[in-house]
C-alpha cells in the first residue's frame, strides 16, 4: 500500500500546485514541466528500460506536435464538435505511427548502430521541416488557437490555468501508463535485453521484437508530449524536431538518472526551471548545460535519482544525521570552486561574445568591472583554484562518514 500511495499523492499535488504558484508565468513553466516529464519518461523507455541510446527522440515528439497543430486547425470553427482534451490522442497516434516506420529500420540493429541510424533519420526529418513548406510551415512554423474548437464541460481553454489542468490530467495518465509497463513481464523482458541481450535470445525471445515495441511504445508516448506541447505554446516550429531537442531530453534523462523511474521526472523538472531562470540573466545558460551534463556522467553516473536511492537506505536506519556534518563541510570548498567557475565563464562570454556591442564593462551581482581587466580574471581563477584545493582536502571527510555509516548498518 505505501509503495503505491505515491499516485493518489501526486494527484492532489497537481492538483494543488496552481494555490500556491498563480501566476501566468508558474502555470506556464510548471505546464512545461509536465510536457517535458513525459517527454524524457518516454526516452527513458529507450535508453534506461532498454539500453538503446537514440540521438532522434524529437522526431515522434515534433511530428506528433505538429500534427496536432494541424488538427487543432482543421477542428476549429463554428461547427468543431471535437474537444481540445481528445488532441492528445492524435499525437499519441502520429508518435506510434512513425515509431513503427522508423522503428521497424532502426531497432534490426542495437548499440552504436542503432545510434547512428537514429541520428541519421532525426536529421533527415530535421532537414524535411525546412523543406515541406506546406507542413511545417518553413522557419516560422505552424500555429493555431486551441480555443476554437468545441467546449468541454463549459471550458474553452482560452485560460493559462484550465489548460494546466489539461496537461497535468494527461501527465497523471501518461506517467502512471509508462510505470505500468515497467511491472509487466514485457517491461523485465526490456531490462534482460538491456543487461544480456544474449541470454535473452537464449531463452527464446527474440530481441529485436522486444526492441521495437519499446521503440513504439517510447514513440507512442512523445508522441503524448509533442500534443501537449501544441496544445501548451499553439505553435510549432522546426525546432521541435531539431537535434537540439533530442540533445535536450537526452540531458534531461541523464541529469535526473537513467534507469530510474524517477529520475527522467526530476531531469525535466530541473532543467525546465533552469532554462527558463538561468537564459533571463546569462548568455551561457547553455554552457552550464553541457558542464552540469560532464559532471553528472564523471561523477554522479546514478544522476539525482541515483543520489537519493542511496540515501534511502541511511535514511531508513536512521543514520543521516552522521552524513550532515561531513556534507556541511564539504559544501564550503564546493560553493567557493563554483562561484569561481561562474565568474570565469561569465567572464569569458562577455569578453568574447558581448564585448564587441556593448563594451567590456560588465555587472555579475550588482558588482561592475571591466572584463578586460586582469584583478577579475584572477580574482575568478583564484577562487576556483582555491576551492577545487580545498574540496580535494574535505572529500576524504564525506568518504570516512560514508564508511562509518555503512559500518553501523551492517552491525544493526
């Protein structure tokens, strides 16, 4: 019962989210979240469930996105009888429809072949979005007005709030499907191709049929995100279909954890709040990205999902309170290489990317200086060197709690 007590709860917390964040702009980003939550669960299902690491996932989500554009304007009107709420259903298809097609190509081949075709057919229909005009509409994309089409319970979805509502009702469904499917016997049947592959097709599967449902079920559930991301921004461009979009919710996946349920939930969450917080103060939000990006596979290869799970453990014997002080301490050295390492890289941008338009001064917070000047440089480098030195000198500490903790649960 408390295993699945978890969904009732997020229910109410979907629910309740839109009292305590009212804004336009919090019902915007947390609608975001929800599209992107579903979006990364369903690469997940590739490369976490079923170790295929695709580089084309924004295929099924654009295509199926700009389906949806195109039936929000073929519904709309006077006489639209067809609800705003049933949208979904038709990228849910378009994503199954073209996994099949794709998928029946790509997945007769694993590893870093399945790859390369995947990245080959996402830039073939990258390359098509600026060709077909006609479809999806050139570098200015398709839209529509998602209000035009018929009432639903009295609602029209002109309003930022009712159509939160919408996504988080399609999140729900679309979460709790994709968990459903890693219980079955199909989704351990996922996990044995991706652990020994071999073994599987020793046992009488065949891998390859295992790695196309997958595919179609991972299309069929982008395809879910691309309808709500229609529905959400009422245009769509060729971006959405851009390797740009698949490098994004490859990071999403990787940051949050792959292989946890959780973790592709927490790396859309995490990254949709920093892209939209971090491109309003710095030119480099994307920079910051790629570093977070490195260190989490270097250092954290479990992402944050992996980092709470082994917490869960000390958490549940009751020793977390050994790990604070250690964390503590380490945290000091850690905050001053970080601050460090921001200034070098504002510096940088600014010197080489804004310095040509608006000069070499320049404000990091409320403070001036001219990043021509050498005392910021080396103040910057100063700071990152002294913190990288010290966090060298208080990670034994961490290491040490870490062993004593693990001591005490094995004597209990």
């Amino acid at each position: 019962m408390k295993r699945y007590a978890i969904w009732p709860l997020a229910a109410l917390v979907l629910l309740a989210l839109p009292f305590v964040f009212d804004s336009g702009t919090s019902l915007t980003k947390m609608s975001l979240m929800c599209i992107m939550a579903v979006f990364a669960l369903s690469y997940n299902m590739l490369l976490g469930q079923t170790g295929m690491l695709s580089f084309g996932h924004a295929v099924y989500y654009g295509l199926a996105g700009f389906m949806s554009i195109h039936a929000l304007q073929i519904l709309a009107g006077p006489s639209a009888s067809m609800p705003l709420i049933v949208v979904p259903i038709v990228g849910a298809m378009t994503g199954l429809l073209f996994a099949l097609i794709f998928g029946w190509v790509s997945t007769k081949r694993a590893g870093t072949a399945f790859a390369m075709i995947s990245l080959g057919l996402g830039e073939l229909v990258a390359a098509s979005s600026l060709i077909m005009r006609s479809f999806f509409g050139g570098e200015e994309g398709v839209s529509a007005d998602r209000s035009k089409l018929a009432a639903w319970l009295g609602l029209d979805f002109g309003a930022q709030i009712q159509v939160y509502y919408l996504i988080a009702a399609w999140t729900f469904f679309a979460v709790l499907a994709m968990f459903a499917i890693t219980q079955t016997p199909f989704g351990r049947m996922a996990n044995a191709v991706r652990e020994n592959p071999e073994r599987a097709e020793f046992i009488g599967y065949s891998t390859q049929m295992i790695r196309f449902i997958s595919f179609c079920l991972s299309g069929t559930f982008a395809g879910i995100a691309g309808a709500l991301a229609a529905i959400n921004f009422e245009i769509m461009n060729a971006l959405s279909v851009s390797g740009a979009q698949s490098g994004a919710v490859l990071l999403m996946t990787y940051i949050g954890g792959v292989g946890h349920f959780l973790g592709p939930i927490l790396g859309a969450m995490l990254i949709t709040a920093l892209q939209i917080s971090l491109s309003d103060y710095t030119g480099a939000w994307m920079l910051y990205f790629g570093l977070m990006f490195i260190l989490v596979v270097m250092y954290l290869p479990g992402g944050l999902a992996g980092l709470i799970m082994a917490h869960e453990p000390v958490v549940r014997a009751g020793h977390l309170q050994r790990l604070i002080p250690a964390y503590l301490l380490a945290a000091v050295p850690a905050m001053i290489c970080l601050s460090g390492a921001v200034a070098i890289v504002e510096l940088a941008h600014h010197a080489l990317v804004k310095a040509a338009t608006e000069g070499p001064q320049m404000s990091v917070i409320g403070i001036e200086f001219s990043s021509k000047a050498p005392i910021p440089w080396l103040v910057a480098i100063g700071l990152f060197v002294t913190g990288l030195l010290l966090s060298r000198m208080t990670w034994p500490r961490v290491r040490d709690a870490w062993s004593e903790v693990h001591l005490l649960m094995k004597q209990s």
